[in-house]
C-alpha cells in the first residue's frame, strides 16, 4: 500500500484547486439564484358523461352544418351528397339486401386473410429460430417486401387469382403475413437468453427450449399485433376489391363513384368503418380471451 | 507491500471420494482485437462428495466461466471436467445450476417453476407436483406456489430458483452468486436456509460469491481466484466446527480467516502493480 501513497493522498483534508472552486461557485450560485417551490398540478379526470356528452354532440354538429350546409347551398351536394340522401340510399341497400351481401364478402375475405396472414406469419417468424444461417438468408428479403408497396401487387394479384374471392384473401394476407413475419421475428431475437441457457441447463432438448421457453415468450408479442393486422387485412381486401371484384364493399364504392353516386359512396364508407369497428372490438376481445388463456395453460 | 506466497493449483493424486474434479482446465476466447483472453487458466479442482466449496474473486476472474464449463454451457479449450470419474466436457443436465437472477418463467406459477427440471426429464406434472408440493410446504413457499414470480419479493424467487435447482435431483449444484441481489437481511436468512437445504439433500454445493463473509459463513473450503488471466490463486480451507451459529462472524478464528482471504483478495486485484478498480 505504502508504495503507491500519492502526495495528495497525505494531505487528505486539502481540497484539491479544481474542486474548491466548483465549491465556492455553488456556495455562490446558492446566494444568487432564487429558487420557487411549485406545486405540482393535480389534473382531475373529467366525468364520463361530460366526455360522451362532448363526444355526441361533435358527431351531431358536424351532421347539422353538413345537412343544413347542403340545404341552404353552401355544400355542394354533387360532390358531398347529404346525411338525408345518404339515409335514404342506406335504407334502399339495406332493403334490397345488396348491403348485407357486399359487407358479408369483405368481412369474409378479411378474415381469411387475417387468419392465413397471422398463421402463416407466425409459424414462418417461429422457424428463424431454428437456423440462424436460415435467418439471415431470409431476413433482408422478408424486409424488401415489407418496403415494397404491397398494394401495387393488386392487379397482378387479380389477374392471377381471378375476380374470385380468393384474390381478395391473397391481398389481405399479402398485408398482414409481412408484419407477422417481422413482428414474430423480433419477439424471437428478444428471448431472454438467460432463460434459454437456463433451461438447457436443466438438459433440455432444442424442441424443448422452444416448447417451453420461446414459443410463450413470443405469445403475448403476436397477441398484441393481431389489432393492427384486422386493420391490414381489412385494408387489403377493399383494394383487392376495388382493382376487379363482383362483390364486395370495395367494390360497391368504387361502383358507385364511377355512376356518380356520391350518397352510394358515403353508405359504402360508412359501412366499412362501422364494419372495421365491429373486427376491432372483436380482436379485442379475443386478445383478452387469449391473454388470459396463456396465463392458464402455461 | 505483502506479497502472497505463490500458489499453484497442482494435480493432486485423484482422491477416491472426488465426486467433481476439474481437471486443468483452461478456456480463451477470441478478443475483438483479433487476439485472445485468457478467462481461464489452468483451473484444478477436487471436490469431495457432499461438500459446500466456495469460489471468491474480483469480476473477471473467470468464476463464470468455470461454471459454464463444469455446467456443460461451454467447452474448456484444454483440460477437462470429470464427474465421478468420466470425463463430461460440454455435456448439459448433469449439474444443478442457478445463476443471481432467478430466471423463473414469468407465465408459469411458482409450482411449475420449480417441477421444471423433472419436466424436462421427463417426468409427468401430476407426479412432480406430487414430489415438489410437499417440499414447497417445508420450506417456506407453501403459501406461494400458486403465485406467479411478479408477485413475490426477491428472496422468495431466490427460493424458488434454488429449489428448481434443488428438485431437477442432481448430486451437484452451483451457485452462482444467488444472492447476490438481495439485502443484508434477507441474505443472512437465506444463507441459513440454504445450510438447511444442503443438510438435507447431502448435496455437493459450489458456490460463488463476492462477499468474503458469506463464503467463510458457508463452505468447507474457499477458493480465490484472480482476474486477467483468471485462475486460482489460493485455497482456504475452512476449519469451523459444524453447525455453525450466524454469532460466529465475530470469533477470532473467523476474522483470522478473513484476515487471510483478504490478503490473498487484495493480491488479486493487483494487476502489475496497479490496483484495478471493479464493480
């Protein structure tokens, strides 16, 4: 020890030069400067029925400018229609059925391809942890065509599959197995390796370690994609609709614009959206479901 | 300045009741700059059946790596690990291991946490909750078995792990710093728990810590080791009657064995003569 004393070890109570300034500048900075307590701000949460109530009235209000708008002549209703024309074309495609038929098309197309594109996606995200050599070979092109605009592909996609339902299933899909790839892929390389090494330490076998530790961990990671993939799915048939179809949403509106039938065009977008809420509450639920379900089984 | 008379880890011949010898054991890994670290430096080990050795040393000094290589993770690039005998390089599921984080799969309750080893060989639920229930009840985590790992304090997942360790039913178990994240309190609990579990279950426990205290308080023998190359540098063998009561800490003998340890520590921060700051 006593070989490596420093001179300024011995002089211990001695502040070095740099430091006693930096003291001094605090000492002054204390005298100085003017410090306000503050209290933090306690935001109260505004009360449920104030907030539906706000919600409700936006809605109306926008639907009032919008029908008297149209009425007294500052909205064009060639090009934006009106609430009560559109009510009117809702409850002729409603009567005839024509709506129930189209939104059953897209809902179904939709699904399939959400189920096919989240199965598939998976299952192929699951396998790159088998192979890293096999990983890394199909990496970069799983990311090329995620980067390329998907949407493109539709009427390839159409002239191959024909006008059918199957190449809305292939859009869908074609949108939503890409992100499940990439998603699931990134839940793999996640996986705590302390957890693997952990397990092997027990003498797990490699289909083990699969079973027990990466698949549940990759669970919750695909569970809280399936929302954003209802969506892809949702979005990929509608355009697979509009490129050629004889049924469908998609292309109901694209029909309707090419006649010019602007409330036709607004009962179409309604319908999607009020469709696309109905699979997002669904997937919601079955998140739910699912999450406790992994919670249980495992 | 002392200087530590030097210590070679030498073959001793192969004692009969040697349950784990390491057997000059080395292990370098490639380094970044295109030579090697020597992690390990001929490591020699003999360890008696039932036996609770303890493994003491700076960061770096290759502790980790040792048990790896004796846990099967990773294989020694000269010398070999023997177990009762037969030569086990870089074979897995023979040792009970359990690191300083409890590793306890967060989706799986405390119960099938622990029965994980049995289930890995093999053995059906129904029949390792049978066997682990009852243990679980002995010591200490009755009321938690049916808890998921979120909602236990750090000792009570440390206990969970070690019985995982415990119940996967191997002859020896290395600890590798287990409790080393929890506080000063619940670690002294812990180190008399972990003296009932070996009284138990006759296991032969290594042991690896940072706390000079904890590896006197526990082992029958000390090894220190010393960083860049790693190696072992001495060995203390500890002399306090069994059982041991936790007042011990402060008798003569202990602090002369601290006093000891300390010294062959203090050497093996020194690198070159200068002191290498860790941790």
């Amino acid at each position: 020890m006593t070989g490596t004393t420093s001179p300024a070890q011995t002089a211990a109570s001695v502040v070095a030069p740099g430091t006693a300034e930096s003291l001094a500048r605090l000492g002054e900075l204390r005298l100085t400067t003017v410090f306000t307590p503050r209290r933090r701000r306690v935001t109260k949460e505004p009360s449920g029925w104030w907030v539906n109530a706000l919600r409700i009235g936006v809605v109306v209000a926008i639907f009032a400018y919008w029908e008297i708008g149209a009425t007294v002549g500052w909205i064009d209703t060639f090009f934006w229609s009106k609430p009560s024309a559109i009510w009117n074309t809702a409850l002729i495609a409603l009567g005839n059925g024509d709506l129930f038929v189209n939104a059953g098309f897209t809902f179904t197309s939709t699904i399939a391809g959400f189920l096919i594109g989240v199965i598939g996606g998976v299952g192929i995200g699951l396998s790159f942890w088998w192979s890293r050599t096999y990983a890394l070979v199909a990496e970069p092109m799983v990311i090329a065509f995620e980067a390329m605009p998907k949407l493109a592909l539709a009427p390839i996609i159409v002239l191959v599959l024909g006008i059918g339902i199957s190449s809305k299933i292939a859009m869908a899909t074609a949108l939503v197995i890409v992100i499940q790839i990439l998603n699931t892929y990134a839940a793999v390389r996640s996986v705590d390796s302390d957890l693997t090494t952990m397990v092997s330490s027990l003498g797990a076998s490699k289909w083990q370690v699969f079973r027990k530790v990466v698949v549940p961990s990759v669970l919750p990671w695909v569970i809280s994609s399936l929302r954003v993939a209802i969506g892809l799915a949702l979005t990929g048939a509608v355009v697979g609709e509009y490129i050629g179809s004889k049924e469908g949403l998609g292309r109901m509106i694209q029909y309707a614009g090419s006649t010019y039938d602007i409330a036709l065009i607004w009962v179409g977008v309604f319908t999607l959206a009020l469709l696309s809420a109905v699979l997002y509450l669904g997937v919601t639920l079955l998140e739910r479901w699912l999450l406790k379900g992994v919670a249980r089984v495992n | 300045m002392t200087i530590a008379p030097e210590f070679t880890t030498t073959r001793e011949p192969l004692l009969d009741d040697a349950q784990l010898v390491v057997d000059d054991v080395s292990r370098t890994f490639p380094s970044p700059d295109g030579g090697v670290v020597q992690a390990l430096v001929g490591a020699n080990l003999r360890v008696r059946r039932g036996e609770f050795i303890s493994l003491i040393g700076p960061s770096g000094c290759g502790k980790s790596t040792l048990f790896n290589l004796i846990a099967g993770l990773d294989e020694p690039t000269a010398g070999s690990i023997l177990m009762d005998g037969i030569e086990r390089n870089g074979q897995q599921g023979l040792v009970g291991y359990m690191l300083q984080k409890d590793l306890l799969l967060p989706w799986r309750t405390v119960l099938d946490n622990v029965v994980l080893g049995l289930e890995i060989s093999g053995v059906k639920r129904s029949d390792a909750y049978e066997i682990a229930k009852p243990l679980l009840e002995t010591y200490g985590l009755g009321s938690f078995m049916h808890r998921y790992p979120r909602q236990l304090s750090g000792g009570m997942k440390q206990r969970a792990a070690l019985l995982r360790t415990i119940l996967f039913n191997r002859d020896v178990i290395l600890l590798d710093e287990p409790f080393g994240a929890l506080d000063a309190q619940t670690r002294e609990h812990m180190q008399e728990w972990l003296l009932d579990l070996w009284d138990d279950f006759k296991k032969t426990v290594l042991f690896v810590t940072h706390d000079i205290d904890e590896a006197i308080y526990l082992s029958d023998r000390v090894f220190v080791m010393s960083a860049r190359p790693g190696r072992i540098v001495a060995e203390i063998p500890i002399t306090l009657d069994r059982p041991r009561h936790p007042s011990i800490v402060t008798s003569d003998e202990f602090i002369a064995l601290k006093t000891t340890a300390r010294g062959y520590l203090n050497n093996a921060h020194r690198v070159d003569g200068h002191i290498v700051v860790e941790d």
